[in-house]
C-alpha cells in the first residue's frame, strides 16, 4: 500500500494539508467555544459572588473600576461563546479569535491586578497560571505559540509592580520593604512556572495529535470521521489529496483478508 508524504505541522495550530483543514477548522472553533464558554461562565460566576458578597460592601455593582472592568471580560467572553457558537470561522480568523480570548482574559486579570493593588489581591497570579494551563489542554495548539502568547505576561506583572510602588498584603497594609524582593520574586516563579507547564501541555497535545493525523493517512486519502463498524470492518469519510471530493472508504478486518487481497 503506497504511503502519503509527511504532514506539514501549520504554525501555532497542528495541520496544514488539505484533507485536514475542514476538520481541524471545526474542531478548533469547537475548542475555542469550550474555552470561551468556561471564561465566560467562571467570570460571570465570579462577578455575581464578589459584588453580592456580604463582606464586601465597598465594591459596587457596576459603578467602580473594577467592577465595569469585570463586567467588560464577562459581556466579551459571551459574545465570543455565542459567534463561536453559531457562526463557522476559517483558520485565519480562528487564530484571531484564540489570541482574542486570550487578551481579554489575560488583559482584564492584568487590569484587576492593578486597580487593586492596594489592597493585596494576588490570587490573579494564580488564575493566570492556572488559564494558561487550561488554555493548553483545551486547545490545540504547539509550546511555541503557547509561549509566544504567555512570555510577556510576567514582565508586565512587573511593570505594574514597578509602576504602583510597595506591595500590599491581603489586609490592605503595605508589605515591609524586606519582603518586597520575596514577595516580587514569587510573583514571577509563580507565573513562570504556570507558563511552562502549559508549553510542555502544549507540546504534547499537539504531538498526539499530529501523529493521530498522520495515523489517519492512507495513501492518497485522509480518513477524517468514522461513518460505521460491522462485522467485517469500519467506514470512514475521507478526503482524496487530489479530486478534493467526499469519499467513503471500506477498512477490512485484518483476519478476513490476506497479502493478496491487500495488493
């Protein structure tokens, strides 16, 4: 049985050849509508406990900074869900969706660092690493891209620690200035930690599934969804590399088949 070339891995996403773009479109708009949808549920959740909460008077609903700072990530996170939802994007404007996502969290956690800084909320850093790690495992996507997204997160963590002056513990008193290298410190191995550790995520997804792909490739055709099993084999919808048109193809089992059959 002839074999296909090599697959060529497309920057950032997994496949480029033709048999697969169709299906690695949908699967990676089906992905981006998960990741969206946990954005939007998780900060929606959040919004409506933090401004409700009994011990915290001072914060109102929509009428501080921080507040229509959050709001903001809440309302864009669930229109991304719902065009993810019902609109079919190519790869280009996928790629731009995914970066989109990414900004608005990362951009309105950075936000939330900064307007209260006064008063110790670090568990940003934490959500941070933690989106970071989810957004690896979720999508499809390689470590490079993963880094070329995550790297400058740190350095503009420091830049607003830099910018706002001494640290401020969860009491709202400012940290003595022999625990502000500690505390800076912590704040960068935290989130670098997080950013490595969605790269290799990263990299492992993407290498399962390359070689998934590559599984799937069968001479001049690409098996891209399973239509059937019976009892003497499987049929798969593929692609042909060259009439670029919808085909069936019959997999037989091995043990009713011999060398001849195959040839």
């Amino acid at each position: 049985m002839s074999t296909a070339g090599p697959v060529a891995p497309h920057r950032g996403l997994v496949l480029d050849d033709q048999g697969h773009r169709e299906a690695l479109c949908r699967h990676f708009q089906a992905r981006l509508r998960i990741l969206s949808g946990i954005l939007a549920g998780a900060s929606t959740a959040f919004y409506v406990v933090l401004r409700f909460m009994p011990r915290t008077p001072e914060v109102g609903l929509a009428t501080d900074p921080e507040a229509l700072a959050h709001l903001f990530v809440c309302v864009a996170a669930w229109l991304i869900f719902v065009v993810t939802s019902r609109v079919s994007l190519d790869l280009s404007h996928l790629q731009l969706v995914d970066a989109l996502v990414f900004t608005l969290a990362s951009g309105g956690a950075l936000a939330w660092y900064a307007l209260r800084y006064e008063k110790g909320d670090s568990d940003v850093v934490a959500f941070l690493a933690i989106f970071l790690v989810a957004r690896a495992v979720v999508l499809p996507g390689s470590a490079r891209r993963t880094l070329w997204l995550a790297a400058p997160l740190p350095l503009l963590l420091l830049a607003i620690d830099l910018w706002k002056g001494t640290p401020h513990s969860y009491d709202g008193r400012p940290l003595a200035a022999e625990f502000i290298p500690s505390y800076r410190t912590w704040v960068q191995v935290t989130l670098w930690f997080g950013i490595l550790v969605a790269a290799v995520a990263s990299h492992v997804t993407h290498a399962l599934r390359a070689r998934l792909a590559e599984a799937q490739v069968l001479g001049p055709y690409t098996l891209l969804e399973r239509l059937g099993r019976g009892g003497m084999g499987e049929v798969w919808r593929a692609d042909h590399a060259l009439l670029k048109r919808p085909t069936a193809i019959k997999l037989l089992r091995p043990e009713l088949t011999d060398a001849d059959t195959i040839r």
